[in-house]
C-alpha cells in the first residue's frame, strides 16, 4: 500500500465513523405540553409502537399509554426556531431540524384530549405513519401509505415498487392497441 493509502484510508474512516454514529443515534422525544396531567412538562423519553393497541411513551421509567382506538388526529408543525437576542437561528444539520407532532385523542368517557411531542422532523414523520397504519383496518393500507408510496418518477421509470401498475399500463394499451380496427 502506497503511504498515500495509509494516510487516505484511516482519514476516511475516522471522518465516517462519527457521522455514522450521529445519523444512527436514536432521537429522544420531548412532551411539550397537552391536556395530560400525569406526563411532567418537558419530560423526554421514547415512543414505542411495539404494542399492538395502545402508543407508549417511555420516560424516567414510567409509562404513558393511549390506545390508537381512542386516536382522532395527528398534526405535524414545524418547531419554533431557537432565538439569539431576538433573532431565529435554524439548527444547521438536518437531523437536528425538530417538529411538533400532536396527537388529538377522545378518552373512553367522550373527553377531548391531546398530547404534543417535539422531535426530529424525519422521527414525527415516520411517528405520523405508523400511528396510521396501526389504526388501519388488518389488511389494508393507510391513505398517508399510499400517497407516500407514490414518486413523481414513477410515471418514468418502472422499478420493483411500481411494476404492477406498469404491467397494467402496458396490458390496457395493448388490448386498446388490438381493438382499433384498420390497424395491421
């Protein structure tokens, strides 16, 4: 190995490795506010949808469960920005750019309640569509699934995820092809 390569190689790594081990690190959420008494304000833990029935936040080990049953809404807002002597300053890495994901909910006896958690943008997203699709009847997608699995380039290029729909394309555009009369 050339004495660049051994300079060159080891830089890369240590340079890889810690930008590995920001993006892979697990995001802790913060509650910020709602109509739960029992959750302290801007207690930070994690949201767990290992539960088949209920959301749990785990913090300072104890647990707050809401059952998706009893879950009407989710909203997603962005963060206020952290200000320095009156003026916004934007968190400069992306995976440090934060959303407010509030959950609207009705308990079993009619109440209206809601809890709001800020997280990274990419962690509410993600907290959004898996709430869906655990309210999701068994065997069928959420509406947010289907809208996210469409890709302005689909119409473009047939890949795996969308070959079914090509195939359909293709089928109906070949029976249209063989009805036309006149046509060799």
């Amino acid at each position: 190995m050339s004495a660049i390569g051994r300079v060159l190689l080891p830089s890369m790594v240590f340079a890889l490795i810690p930008s590995a081990l920001l993006w892979g690190a697990t995001a802790k959420v913060e509650y910020v506010g709602g109509t739960v008494q029992s959750i302290p304000a801007n207690a930070v833990g994690s949201l767990n949808f290992d539960d088949a029935r209920d959301l749990q936040f785990n913090y300072s080990g104890s647990v707050y469960k809401l059952p998706y049953e009893q879950i009407t809404s989710t909203d997603i807002t962005r963060t206020e920005l952290r200000r320095v002597h009156k003026i916004p300053v934007p968190a400069l890495l992306p995976n440090r750019w934060k959303n407010t994901l509030t959950i609207s909910y009705k308990d079993s006896a009619g109440t209206t309640g809601t809890v709001k958690f800020v997280m990274p943008m990419v962690d509410a997203s993600e907290a959004r569509q898996r709430i869906a699709d655990k309210k999701a009847p068994p065997g069928e997608t959420s509406a947010t699934t289907q809208e996210n699995n469409q890709w302005w380039g689909d119409k473009y290029w047939k890949t795996t995820r969308n070959k079914p729909t090509w195939d359909d394309q293709t089928r109906q555009s070949n029976q249209s092809a063989q009805t036309v009369p006149g046509t060799n």
